[in-house]
C-alpha cells in the first residue's frame, strides 16, 4: 500500500511591526516575502507574503503594523501553527499583544515564540524580555517553545529550522469536510493564462477541469490549472496551499474574501449565530454595536445582537446573532475575530455555531437553551438533530441542512438514514425543497390537522368538510405545506377521509338545521322533477324566492351530501336524475363503438345543450372520453355511477 502525502503545514508570523519577521522567513527559506515596490522601500510587510520551507511547509508572512490587522487576520486563519516574532531590543509592544491574542482567537493550535535581534544583547537581557513574554501570552499558549534568533548572523536559524520540520512531521490528520472550499487572499491575472486565485484549501480536495463557484455571488468557473509551492499539480487537498487558474470569471470580479467552492452545498447568508469571546483587556461590548467582522478571508461590516444579556464585560463569553451588511460564506465551526467599528479596536472572536439561522428573541429561554445545546453538540448528528428541532413544525429544508454542516451530500444521506432509523426524525420529500422534522414536531403537526378538521366540523356542521388548500391557511404560518400534505396522507389511513374533495373525520355526518333542511328538500323536489332537463339557477331563485348567496349555500350543501351534482355550466342535477342518465349512455357505449353527440342526445331524449353539458359532466370523471364530435368509454368507464370519483361535482 502506498504511503499516504506528508500533511501540508501552514504556518503565521505574529508581531509587532519592524521586529523582523520577514527578515526570519528570509533567514528561514531564502525567500523574498516583501512583494511590493511600497514594501521593499519602506521595509515593511503591507500585504500576505508567502515563503516555502521543503515541499510541505508554507510561511504566511503578515504585516505587523496596527493599520493592516485585517490583513493579518485574513493570514491566520487557516494556519496550524504560529510563530509569534518579538524582538529582543523592543520586548513586547501593544500590537504583539493583540497579534497572538487573535491568534488565540482564530483557534490557532500552537505557537512558537521567536526572539529576534539578539546579536549583541546580554544573555540576561535576553532573559527578561523572554519572561516578559511569558507574562503576555494567553493560557492557552503557556507552553509554548522559545527560540533565540537573529537573522543576521543566523543565530539560532536552524535549530529554529529543524523545529517547524520536525512540527510538520507530527502533524494530526487535518479535519476535512469532504467539500471543497477555499478562501481567495489574492486574485490576479496571468500573461497566457488568465485569472488565477489563491488561498489555502480548508476542506475537500480540487482537481484539473472541476467546475466550481466564486461565493457569494455564485458565479460558475472552471479549473484549468493547479500549482501548488510554485509546482504543477494534478490535484490538491485540504491544507494545501493553492493557485487555481480559472475560466468563467475576469480577475475584477474576485476579491480576497470571497471564496471558491464546490456547487450546490453553500449559501451565502447575512445573519450568523455565534459565540463570541471577549479578549481580557477589551473594552466592554454592548448590544446592537457596530463591529467588523473578520472571518476566513473576508471582512464585512455588522451588529452583534447579544442573547440573553446586554453587555459584556472583558474575559466573558456569550452567544450572539450577527447581522451583517453584506452576505459572506460561513460554515459551523469556522472562526472570526471582531473589531470595534470606530475607533478600531480588536474586541475578542469566537466561532460559528449556525451559518443559516432565523431571526431570535433575544430573551427567550427556549431558544437560548437551543442555541447553547447546539454549542455543546459533540458531533455533527447532534448538531443536525438540535437544527432540525429548532425549526418546529416548519422543519428544515434539506438545502439549509446541507448549508449548515457545509458537508456532501452523501455525508447527509448518512447522518438523516440513522437520525431517521433512531425515530428521532422524518424525512419529507427529497428534493432540495424536502423537509426534516423531529418526530415530537410531526406529531404535533397530526395533532393540528386532526383539530383543524374538528373545528372546522363544530364551526360548519351543516357542511361535509375543509378542503385541503384551505388548511394551511387554518393552521397558520409555523405549518409547512409538504408537511401539512404528509401529515394528511398519513391521517388518510386511520382518521380521516377525502369525500368529493373534502377532508372530513370518520365520525362526522352532515347537520342540517330546521329552514336548511326544508329547503334543501324543495330543491330536491325541483330537481327531481325535471327529469333532463332540470331549471337553471334564476329560475331556482325565483321559484324558491332566494336570495343568489342563500341559494348557492344550499346548493353547496346538498352536493356535498351527495343529493346534487353540478354541470361544467353550474346547473344542479339530482344525484337520481344523472344516475339515470348515466344508466343510459353507458348502455350506448357498452359495446366500446363511438357514438356522435347527435346519436347520445337521441337517446337521452333531451335537447342538445343539456346533452352537451352532461357528457362534458361525463367526461371531467372519466367515465367517458371525447375524439372530436364523439364519446368512447373513458378511464373510469362502469356501470356504478354512484362509484365514480368526485360524483359530487366541483
């Protein structure tokens, strides 16, 4: 069995500005990171530089200065390992305590420190800054490894060197989302070749000729190149460092922040639910302040809508909705950093709990519960099921399922199949509009549906039931109509019947008063009486002197008994009468020969448009078909009228 890739090591410099950080990288791989005429004349790291140290490693060198922190954050955020640079001569300074803050923050896993510019520093000096900086950094860091380096003389290089090598030997497997995903830090145009964008991949792998999309603004492309370390690749994995060279898109509509992804699992959103943490020296956060949100590549503008408490004091954690003023692409887990809108101010970070979350109360303790439930969740089951519970009885699109786990589809299929064998959940349909629903909410939607039919029932006695379109207008809007059908379907089979369209319990039986009764049975009389050629409504009306609203509720009634059917022009017929009429034509057409129009109102012994009305009658329940001026038996052609579906007319 071959030997599986060395995993890709990502690595961030940290540091105040002119404490030599990019003098170490160059010290470290023999690479140029300043790319820029600015930097190299100011000397000073204005936009990410790269370096490669071997085939596995990648340096990200950021700038140090507080101006372009977000250009730092944009290089951490997808790193394994931190080189947090303090310069001997300097000690620590403002900004180095809010760089490896950040990297805390944006869940950096390790950290090495660095003291740079130790040429001709005493030893005991040395000693001091470096106590100094154990005083500085985060609890999570306390055990970092400290290294004495000066980039001139090379002191301390390559112990430094054998260090990240030895790191990146030892690296845990990287988690892998099976989606492909990658944040664009930079977009550019190549002579020959065209647009070429770069990141680092955090999910899923990428291949010669896939077709992907530029997010948000879900733009195909296709991939026609891969390079990876300044090398030609076939394909690249999660933690690679990438440049894809891409067709579909000019280079002025990528930005850094967008990213490049796999189609159909991401939608991009404008409204996250997260944890946030408060840094120890922040100044406090209250409700509804502006902040920049800085997540993967992007930076965007938003509120953080605190829940549950209306402020936060420097150290805290709390759980937060925030509203942005662009959308972004996020996925659960992902991790961001906040700054204070004006002035800038770094304020704390924290990670995504729901990238596609509704609106909440911010006080509600149902949905705090829900909300630090989903915090807790220990994998991706649990956290599916606490999404899918925390929709109701509305239930939870597939497509948003599939958003918020940012997972394949087959990973999905996987995770509903035992959520659904387990009877925690019910799947609805299957498409991209298919919902998922805890079993206790689908219950609860039975429920409704079987006390809507009821109160319907004591509202309307007189009538045989609700029609099913005017459910979902009975129920309300926490009802989804796929999964009103479903509960219906399924209430079909034990409680419920569909009888000429309308939905009614198997108890129920028509209730008529005293004055509806007697003059549903004048109309019968009417009607009856006609023979074929049965009296059309103004003559109902006047006959009965009945207002045309009283006549149509009568009528309505009475066909929903069953004693009336209704002609394609209205006309009521006594249910006897179209029975008998039907004895009739389908004695003509038993033999299975065509028979004209002219030959059936022949035998029905009635003038033509009372005919033509009644076989169009005819035709609508399948009992006959129409070929031109002709009627042949239908797809519901038998004897028994009474049998026929929606014998009780429209």
């Amino acid at each position: 069995m071959p030997a599986q890739p060395q995993r890709h090591l990502v690595i961030a410099t940290a540091g105040h500005i002119d404490h030599g950080k990019t003098s170490l990288v160059r010290a470290l791989t023999g690479m140029e990171t300043d790319r820029l005429a600015e930097e190299q004349r100011r000397g000073i790291t204005i936009e990410l530089g790269f370096a490669f140290l071997g085939d596995r490693v990648t340096i990200i060198d950021v700038p140090g200065h507080e101006r372009f922190i977000k250009t730092m954050v944009a290089g951490v955020s997808t790193v394994d390992l931190g080189l947090f640079v303090v310069a001997a001569d300097d000690g620590v300074m403002p900004q180095s305590r809010e760089h490896v803050a950040i990297l805390g923050l944006l869940g950096v896993p390790r950290l090495l420190v660095v003291l740079t510019k130790t040429a001709g520093l005493s030893k005991d000096w040395v000693d001091l800054v470096e106590e100094d900086v154990r005083n500085a950094l985060p609890p999570v860091y306390q055990d970092a490894a400290f290294f004495r380096c000066d980039s001139i003389n090379r002191e301390g290089i390559e112990e430094l060197r054998a260090a990240i090598l030895k790191f990146s030997e030892d690296l845990p497997p990287r988690y892998d989302s099976g989606v492909f995903r990658l944040p664009v830090d930079r977009a550019f145009s190549l002579k020959g070749h065209g647009t070429v964008v770069t990141g680092t991949i955090l999910g899923g792998c990428v291949r010669d000729g896939d077709q992907l999309v530029i997010m948000p603004q879900d733009q195909e492309v296709r991939v026609r190149g891969l390079q990876s370390h300044g090398l030609n690749r076939n394909e690249l994995y999660v933690g690679d460092r990438a440049a894809l060279n891409v067709i579909g898109a000019d280079v002025a509509e990528i930005r850094r922040g967008d990213w490049l992804c796999e189609k159909g699992i991401f939608q991009p959103t404008d409204l996250l639910d997260v944890e946030i943490q408060s840094l120890p020296d922040a100044s406090p956060l209250k409700n509804r302040d502006r902040v920049h949100l800085h997540l993967g590549t992007s930076e965007v503008i938003g509120r953080v809508i605190l829940l549950g408490v209306d402020g936060m004091a420097p150290g805290e954690t709390a759980l937060a909705q925030l509203v942005l003023e662009s959308k972004i692409l996020a996925t659960r887990h992902d991790r961001f950093v906040i700054r204070r809108y004006s002035p800038l101010e770094t304020l704390g970070g924290g990670r995504v709990l729901d990238p596609l979350p509704a609106r909440k109360r911010r006080h509600d303790p149902e949905t705090l519960a829900a909300l630090d439930n989903l915090a807790t969740a220990k994998d991706d089951e649990s956290a599916l099921f606490l999404r899918i519970q925390s929709t109701g009885t509305t239930g939870l699109s597939l497509s948003t399922a599939r958003g918020f786990l940012g997972a394949p589809s087959d990973r999905l299929e996987q995770l509903i199949s035992r959520l659904s064998e387990g009877k925690m959940i019910i799947q609805i349909g299957s498409s991209e509009s298919g919902r998922l629903l805890i079993l206790q909410a689908f219950e609860h939607v039975r429920g409704s549906v079987l006390a809507a039919v009821a109160g319907y029932h004591r509202q309307h006695p007189q009538l045989l039931g609700i029609k099913p379109a005017a459910l979902g207008s009975a129920l309300g809007k926490d009802f989804f109509l796929a999964v009103i059908e479903r509960a219906v379907a399924e209430l079909l089979e034990s409680d419920l019947l569909l009888e000429k369209g309308y939905l009614r319990s198997r108890s129920h039986a028509i209730q008529l008063d005293t004055s509806t009764d007697d003059l549903s049975r004048r109309i019968e009389a009417l009607l009856v009486t006609a023979e074929f050629n049965p009296p059309s409504l103004d003559v109902l009306r006047k006959e009965l002197n009945l207002s045309e609203p009283e006549l149509s509720r009568v009528l309505s009634i009475m066909t929903q008994q069953g004693r009336v059917v209704r002609m394609a022009d209205g006309t009521p017929w006594a249910l006897r009468r179209a029975e008998e009429a039907w004895t009739i034509i389908f004695r003509e057409l038993s033999s299975g020969e065509a028979k004209s129009m002219a030959q059936l109102r022949e035998a029905l012994n009635c003038p033509r448009r009372i005919a033509v009305h009644l076989m169009e009658y005819f035709d609508g329940l399948g009992l006959t078909q129409r070929q031109e001026d002709f009627r042949l038996p239908g797809v519901n052609f038998r004897e028994d009228f009474s049998s026929s579906p929606q014998t009780g007319g429209s």
